[in-house]
C-alpha cells in the first residue's frame, strides 16, 4: 500500500513529543542500507556492521553531543571547571522489511522500538554495490520509502483500530462522555491512515495534538531523511536518485533531505584532521555529520539555552515553545514550583557585546515572567523562592 501524494497546500503541525521524557532519534530503514556504519560514525562504538539482514537485533544507542559554537565561545570565557554540551540520544534500530507489521522479520521488535523513540531518521541507500546485497533484490529507494511508510501506516491502523474498538461501547453507553472527542479525533486519523497519510503532515487543532501525543502512532513522530551514497557519488554529488527522491519526500513530508556517504564518513574515522582537511580540500567536500546530528536535534523540536560561569558552562535542553517556569525546572522542580523570575541575555547580544557584565552595562539582560517562551541560546539566571520550591 504506497502512500497518497500528501495535499502540498494543507496545513502541516509537528506535534510535540513526550515533554520531560529523555527525548531520541531513532534510525530507521531496511537492512542493509547503512545504519550501523552511519551509528559507529556518530557513536564511535564500533558496533557489528555486516552484510547480512538483521545484523542488528537489539537497538545500539548513544548520546551524541550537539555540535553548537556558542556553547564553545561561553566555555573558553569562562574557562569552567565543568562543562556539559547539549546531545540526543540515537538509536540504531534493526532493519525493516516488508510485513513487519505483521511481524515479519523482527516486526513486532522494530516497530516497538521505533515507538519508544521521538524522532525518526530514515536512511536510504543509492549506491550500487553488489557485494551487499539488497533484501529487495534491487536498489529503488523511493520502493524502499514506500515499504517503510506503509508498513508504518499499517501498524498505526492497528494501534487506531483496537482504540476506536474499545471507546466505542464507552461512548454509545455514555459511560464517559470526555471519551466522545477522543473517539472522533481516532475517527478522523483512521480515515488519514486510510488514505495513506502520515499523520504529521495533516492538520490538528491543540486538543487533537494533547491527545494524540498521549497515543504516539508512529506516522506521528518528526522525521528526516540520510540519502547513503558512495564515496564517489558524494564528492561528484551525482546520483539520478537524487532529484526523485527530494520530490518525492517534498510531495510527501517535506521533511530535511540530506545526501551523505557513510563510506567516506566512516573512512574520516581512520585519518588525522590534518588528513582529513586534505582529502576535502582536494575533493571540494566536506563532512556532513555536524549537519546531520543539528538537524535531528531540530528535528523533534529541540532547543537550549546555556547557564553559564567559572564553576560550569550547561546547556538545557527543552523542546522549542517551553516558558520560562517549565525551563527552570529542567535545573529543578523547586525552580519551577517558586519561580520568580527569568533574567535573560539573548545570544545576540552577548556575541555583539562579548561578556554578561556589558550586556548587564548596556540594558541587554531583560527580566521576564513565567509567561516568556525561552529561545534558543538565552543566558539565563532563574530567580526562585526556596520556600515556595521546598528545599532549595
């Protein structure tokens, strides 16, 4: 069952995740495409990465810190005797295949690992390479996306199905009344999944979203794409899948599309910087993997804001939208329970004027109430009551 070309001009809304929970990106994709060699370049864990199907079982997972040159710029002011840079946790999860919402190879294990997950990287591969094999018997990446899509639908329709199933005599009977909307918001995503549609990509109101968060269908999680290319292919940046593939994805999703070469990646590993400045320098290239790891954090709507001084240089990470009170209570629940008040420097405005003591000097560090949505790269000190918080 392929997918529906998606309406381009209907509303799309990301729903937001499990707030609070340790948020992760799991990959995704068939066997043999690449996963594992693209997690041992994030990871540098050196996990089995073979040519053979399921060669992963078991999810592989790492926290990966977050490539950001603020945070660098704070830890060399403040010389801190602790730093902790932002990451998100990956997931290398094993290879789907066709039926494995029926449980068809390790089925019934993928697809639950990808529930456990906030965010999905699908990889593709579009290099030709007889000597690793294609569980499809043919290299076609948008049959590949299409397989994933559906087996993702498929396995949503059950999840959906056995939910309407178990409201629908709560609701006729009147039961619980606060289960009619809950029931229609069900109706509404079968009749989406019906017709192919990932369900991110179609619109919600906020109370269809607060419930649909509490469900997590996988069709619903943010996504982004890896294009896997040969080396050869990623320097030239030639490849006739290319094109096709970014339609096919803006038709669909218009999720981030980005063409990489886990070969070239994996072989960075084994050079020095010097070597590897070379070989781009030469090749006109460059790594992609700062690139990749930014936008999987972006992806599932990540953001932080940095506190920062001689003892530690942190940044909290909290999903895009949060306020202030929520934000301090990422430090501690004590600062959001007795939340004053948030004095805040906008990263524009300490890069402009370098330090905290000029910002304070120039009227740049603003307080604000518990109604402040924080943006990505404020320096914030929380003011807080210790009483209201409970111990402090």
């Amino acid at each position: 069952m392929p997918p529906k070309k998606s309406d381009k001009n209907e509303p799309k809304t990301v729903l937001l995740g499990r707030p609070g929970s340790s948020l992760k990106v799991g990959i995704v994709g068939l066997p043999n495409v690449g996963k594992s060699t693209f997690f041992n370049v994030l990871s540098k864990k050196g996990v089995p990465a073979e040519n053979r199907p399921f060669c992963t079982i078991d999810p592989n997972t790492a926290d990966i810190n977050i490539p950001d040159e603020r945070f660098d710029k704070l830890v060399e002011i403040h010389h801190p005797a602790s730093i902790v840079p932002a990451q998100v946790h990956i997931c290398d999860i094993a290879g789907l295949v066709r039926g494995a919402s029926n449980g068809e190879g390790l089925g019934n294990a993928f697809l639950s690992n990808i529930s456990a997950c906030d965010g999905i990287i699908h990889m593709v591969r579009v290099f030709e390479e007889l000597e690793i094999t294609h569980v499809e018997g043919e290299l076609d990446p948008i049959r590949d996306l299409e397989i994933i899509f559906s087996e993702l639908i498929l396995k949503d329709l059950q999840i959906v199905n056995g939910l309407i199933d178990k409201l629908t005599p709560i609701v006729n009977r009147g039961i619980d009344k606060s289960k009619k909307a809950d029931l229609e918001v069900l109706v509404k995503v079968k009749e989406h999944l019906e017709e192919g549609k990932q369900i991110r990509c179609c619109h919600w109101n906020g109370k269809e979203i607060d419930y649909l968060n509490t469900i997590q269908l996988l069709t619903a999680k943010p996504a982004m794409f890896l294009i896997n290319m040969s080396e050869n292919d990623f320097c030239r940046q030639r490849n006739k899948w290319l094109k096709k593939l970014k339609d096919w994805i803006d038709e669909q999703t218009g999720e981030p599309m980005i063409p990489f070469s886990a070969e070239l990646e994996s072989s960075f590993l084994n050079m020095s910087p010097e070597e590897v400045h070379a070989y781009c320098e030469e090749h006109k290239t460059k790594s992609q993997i700062h690139k990749i790891i930014n936008t999987a954090y972006n992806v599932i709507n990540l953001i932080h804001y940095f506190t920062a001084g001689p003892d530690e240089v942190k940044c909290w990470t909290i999903q895009r939208g949060t306020k202030a009170p929520q934000a301090a209570g990422r430090i501690h629940s004590d600062m959001e329970k007795g939340f004053i008040c948030a004095e805040v420097i906008e990263w524009e405005d300490f890069e402009r004027l370098k330090s905290e003591s000029a910002c304070r000097d120039e009227g740049k560090q603003h307080q604000h109430g518990r109604t402040y949505e924080v943006k990505d790269g404020d320096i914030i000190f929380f003011k807080f009551n210790a009483a209201k918080g409970g111990k402090k």
